[in-house]
C-alpha cells in the first residue's frame, strides 16, 4: 500500500478490496449521503493480495481511528484482517463474509474466493451494451463521422448481409458499422480515414444477391427497378465492389453461402489477428 497522509478533518474510512474497491466505495458514498454535510476521508486500498498489506492498512487506521470497510473474497486475508483489527482495537465492517457465508450454506457450495468477478462480468455487460448502441445507430452508413470509433466496419452492396452481420458482431461486444455501396453515391471521406485493416468487404455471388433482391421486391410489394434485380446488373456490381476493396486495400470476404456464425468467427479471427486484441 502507498505512504497514506497521518493527519484527517474526521476519521477516514479504509475501503479495502482484493479487486478494484468500486462496491466498497458505492456502499460507502451511499451511506455518507445520509449524513449531510459529513466530511468523511475515504481512502481506497485496492488489489490487497497478502497479510502484509493487510498489516499495514490496519496499522494506519488505528493510528489514524479510522474504520475498515472491506470486501476481501479470499477467506484467509478476510480473517486475518478482522484478527489485526480485533487486536489493534480498529471497527472493521465484513460488506461480504455473511452474504458468502449464507450462499454457500443455501447453495451447498464453496465460494470461488477471487475478487473482482463481478466488477469484470458487469463491465463486459455495460461494453456489449454500448457495442450494441455504437452499432445500431451507425448502420447503413449512418453518422459517417464517427466511423473511426468502430472496431470493425462492414462494406458492400445492397443485399449481402451487412446489417445481420453487425448485429451479431455487436452481441458479441465489437462496435460495428456498416457502409452501403452505391454506384451512385460516393462513399464518405472519413471511410478513406479508418484503418484499413479494420476494414471489411462483403462478397456474396451475383445469382444469390439477385435472388435476395427478387424476394425483397415481392415482400415489400413495390417495383425496386429492373436493374435492382437483374442478374447482369448484380455481377457487374460484385465485379465493381471488388475493384473498389483492392483500391484502397480493404479485405475481400465471401460470405456466400455462409452463416452468420461463421462469417462473424472469420471476421473476429482476421481482427483478432491484426490488432492481438480480443474483442
């Protein structure tokens, strides 16, 4: 632990924690906010791993009278910390050992004991959920302006998958946008700013993505144009997306045929790969 200040307004408040002291610190600003005007130091102890660290935070608060509040999950520093501070005359409060001790006797199990599980399981739901947000509201090219905060960005013509694609991606935690390819429409400038290499083309062949485009018109119930659905027309287009990924150096993925699943597990294999960053 670092060299902590010897002098304090009130009595500090020691949150001790094997992992990060975020509940700790939560339990203790929502309890101080009852206590208006209260001026209570709170000093985070965090990654306690051993009984030496252990000692010298105890140490610190009786010499400073201040209180512990910890939330150790390895049993053995639990106990040793609340042994020092019986010993040393220090107010200790256990915020997980009954809660522990409880579980364990309703679930007829033994806690794992390793801090911060919670801490990471929620801070993978809140990354998801952001995943999720980055990636609806940046399909279909939309907010162009923001493509270099994706993780991943999808290119291609209509009717190859590009929305499904990130949608799934983003269940799995990666930021993905989408940019269509319209013959008609210049791509954005800030597409030419991403790193190419987070860069991915779609590839489907042209009779599928004809017979896509077929089933859209007949279920939308409206004439898309002949073009929309010719099948010279969709090669032409596949033979044109090419040129455009090799042009500025994006990869060229088929996914013809392929289901999400597996064209998601190339795309995250080939990120991976480059960047030696999971997502």
């Amino acid at each position: 632990m670092n060299e902590l200040p010897h002098s304090y307004p009130a009595p500090p408040l020691y949150i001790v924690s094997g992992g990060a002291g975020a509940v700790g610190e939560q339990v203790a600003r929502l309890t101080l906010s009852q206590f208006e005007g209260a001026e209570v130091p709170l000093i985070i102890v965090p990654n306690v791993r051993n009984p030496e660290q252990i000692a010298e935070v105890v140490a610190q608060a009786a010499q400073q009278n201040g209180t512990i509040l910890h939330t150790l999950m390895e049993p053995t520093l639990r106990r040793e910390l609340m042994r020092l501070a019986r010993e040393m005359g220090v107010a200790e409060i256990d915020l997980v050992g009954s809660v522990l001790s409880r579980l364990a006797t309703v679930l007829q199990k033994e806690p794992l004991g390793k801090p911060g599980l919670y801490q990471a399981r929620r801070s993978t739901y809140f990354e998801r959920l952001e995943a999720i947000e980055y990636t609806v509201a940046h399909d279909d090219g939309n907010k162009p302006r923001e493509l270099s905060h994706a993780d991943i960005v999808l290119v291609g013509v209509s009717r190859v998958g590009k929305t499904p694609l990130s949608m799934y991606l983003a269940v799995l935690g990666w930021k993905v946008a989408n940019v269509p390819l319209v013959r008609e429409v210049p791509l954005p400038d800030d597409l030419f700013r991403v790193d190419p290499r987070r860069v991915i083309g779609l590839i489907v062949d042209a009779e599928q993505i004809a017979a896509r485009r077929r089933w859209r018109q007949r279920r939308m119930g409206i004439n898309l144009g002949g073009s929309y659905t010719n099948l010279e027309a969709a090669i032409d287009e596949v033979e044109w997306a090419r040129r455009i990924f090799r042009q500025h150096g994006w990869t060229a993925l088929n996914v013809t045929d392929k289901s999400i699943e597996e064209s998601a597990d190339e795309i995250i294999a080939l990120i991976s790969r480059r960047f030696s960053t999971p997502g």
